[in-house]
C-alpha cells in the first residue's frame, strides 16, 4: 500500500469521514461525503480502509494489537505519515479522541499494516488456474489483467490466474520471473481486494503497489524487490517458524532456495534470509533488477553460475560447466543486441576461460 494520504488545508473532510464511520454523521454530512468520495478514488480508498478498521479492531484482542505497535510506528515512519506518536498507543479508543485527522491518517496505515502482516497459512484459490501469459526463453512480453494491472514477463517464465480474478482476492501464480505494477481494486461490497502472487513456495500480498519477483526453479535464490507501496512476503509450505515479512519500497528480499524448500530453525532461517538496499537514485530502467524489462542483460558481482541461469532465460540456451573452477568466475557488464557468441566472447575478455557451442548447448570449460 502507497499510503498516499488525501489531505486538506483543514480538518473538515476527515472529521467527515470519521463521523460517517461511527454513524454520527447527518444526511446531508453524509450526501456531502459521497460526493467527496466520488471525485477521488484515493478518498474512496481511504475512506474504506478506515471502515474496515473500525470492524477490526472491535474484534481483535489486545494482545494482538499490541504486537502490531511497534512495526505500526515503522511502518508510519517510512511512509512519512504525519501521526502522533501516542496514536499508536491507543488503538482501541475512538478515533474522536486524537482529531480527526490525526486518526484517519492512523487508520489508513495501521489496517493497511493488519492486513499485510497477519499471519496466515496458504492462501485460498478462488478459482481454477487458466494460463494468461507465456514468455519462451530469448522472449520479453506484456499483459494487462483483467483488474487494470499491468505485467511484464520475461523469458523462460509463464504467468496463471485465477477465473474467479472477479472474487474477494485476486490470484496468480508465477513461474519466472515478472514485473509487477498492481492496480487497486474494491471488493462489490466494499473494501479493498488485495493481490496475491504465488511464486515457488512463497505468498506475495499487496494491495496496490509496483515490484518485481524472480522465482525460476533452477535459480539459487527467490528474489523480491520493491519500488512502491509495501508488500508481505509469507510461505505458504507448512513452516511455522517463518514470520511474514515486511518490505518497503527500494528494499530486496533474498531467500535462498534451499531453505525455501526446506524447514529450518528460526535463528537459521533468519540469518539466511537477506533484505538488502537497491540504489534508488536511479530510474527503473537504469536498475539492474529491472534491466531485462528494457531489453538489457545486466550483471554486478555475478559468479558464472548465477550469470549463466541470466544467459539460459535470455538466448534460450543450456550452459554446461565441466569443472567446479570456472563456476567461481566473477563477472560486471550488460548486453543488449549482442548474440550468445559475441557475449561469450566479450566474457572471455574480462576471464579466462574456454567454450564450446553445440547447437543450443554451451559448454564452460577451464582456460588450459
């Protein structure tokens, strides 16, 4: 969630939304909300997420609320909202008592937050799998959803949703990798619909929000990595010690695959999972992570291994190393328009090793 908030010079159109909420509003307050809500569909979301945060936390116990303080005041913090600190502290009082605006802007965060970080075992499929998209290895495509959310597939991946992309939650599966820019969508009686990407063994829930995923079988990692809003990345394989993780925008969550596959101590699976900072004073088109969206293979610090997964995905071909050294190898650059052997040849420049080519096989092998 962007947490883009509506505000005014005053506090009038929040005192009116939270009068509504608590059903204290007049007819003709609540007339005037609706044409509020009408011309502006960030109101509308917000209007929303403050009534399902209304119905929540009448109904959860202290004790979770508690637990959700801390993360909710980070949360606050990195998307700069303008709360009182001693907001997050008093949830369950009515949302009159710190001003109206103070508390609208709480209840977009913190239902924002609730619905991200719950816990939650696999996620349900509404619907059968149908096939929206496939992209062959040496292919890049694009596809609008039927929700208005846009999504770029590269090579060697294919995207499914489900036919129910209509019900309370919208659903696809991933195998590959793809960008993601999600449109926000409201559920036909009310609330929000979040999206839900399934890739490997991970849950990736959003509710409107822009992000890659790279989840090829072969790769030795599951990558995330967000440019807006905020994401929860959970497991959906029965591991119980695997806590949902938050991201926020310009950060990159790394799971191995090993353990993504396999269940592991807490403290192990913590210290394995990385969530690194991605340079964000370049463009989209400028990052690395984003690179194979315009047409550009780019490596920083690829041993061989991880560049020839790269290589495979983007010349559809089949790399074979014959010893364990030159997999050591270290590699910088980027390709556009150059083909398989101009590359490897460009690779022999920066490393010595040797190669043979054999129809859609290459072979790596030590200089002698």
């Amino acid at each position: 969630m962007s947490c883009r908030l509506y505000m005014r010079n005053d506090d009038f159109i929040w005192n009116l939304m939270a009068r509504a909420v608590y059903g204290e509003a007049s007819a003709s307050e609540r007339q005037a909300l609706q044409e509020y809500l009408a011309k502006s569909p960030d109101l509308q979301q917000q209007y929303e997420l403050l009534y399902q945060l209304l119905k929540r936390t009448e109904s959860s116990s202290p004790a979770l609320q508690d637990d959700y303080t801390e993360q909710v005041q980070l949360l606050l913090t990195k998307t700069e909202s303008p709360i009182l600190p001693q907001a997050v502290k008093k949830v369950r009082r009515r949302l009159f008592y710190y001003g109206a605006a103070a508390a609208a802007v709480f209840a977009v965060a913190y239902w924002g937050f609730t619905q991200l970080y719950a816990p939650a075992g696999r996620l349900p499929l509404e619907g059968i799998y149908r096939l929206a998209l496939d992209a062959p290895k040496g292919a890049r495509k694009q596809l609008l959803l039927p929700d208005g959310s846009k999504v770029w597939l590269n090579g060697g991946s294919r995207l499914f949703y489900v036919t129910d992309f209509k019900g309370r939650s919208r659903e696809v599966k991933l195998e590959g990798e793809a960008f993601f820019d999600v449109a926000h969508a409201t559920a036909e009686g009310g609330g929000l619909r979040p999206f839900i990407v399934h890739a490997g063994n991970i849950d990736i829930k959003v509710l409107g929000t822009a992000f890659n995923v790279k989840a090829y079988a072969n790769d030795p990692a599951t990558t995330a990595v967000l440019y807006r809003g905020l994401i929860s990345v959970t497991k959906h394989d029965g591991e119980k010690n695997f806590q949902p993780v938050l991201l926020y925008p310009n950060q990159k969550l790394v799971i191995p695959n090993i353990l993504v596959a396999a269940s592991s101590a807490v403290g192990g699976l913590r210290e394995a999972i990385k969530i690194e900072a991605i340079d964000s004073t370049k463009a989209i088109a400028a990052r690395v992570e984003t690179a194979w969206m315009y047409n550009r293979l780019e490596f920083r610090g690829d041993d061989f291994v991880t560049l020839a997964h790269k290589m495979e995905t983007w010349y559809n071909i089949n790399i074979h190393f014959t010893d364990e050294r030159v997999k050591e190898l270290s590699f910088n650059g980027s390709f556009e328009k150059e083909t398989l052997v101009q590359a490897l040849e460009a690779l022999k420049l920066a490393n010595s090793f040797e190669y043979r080519v054999e129809h859609n096989e290459v072979l790596i092998s030590s200089s002698r």
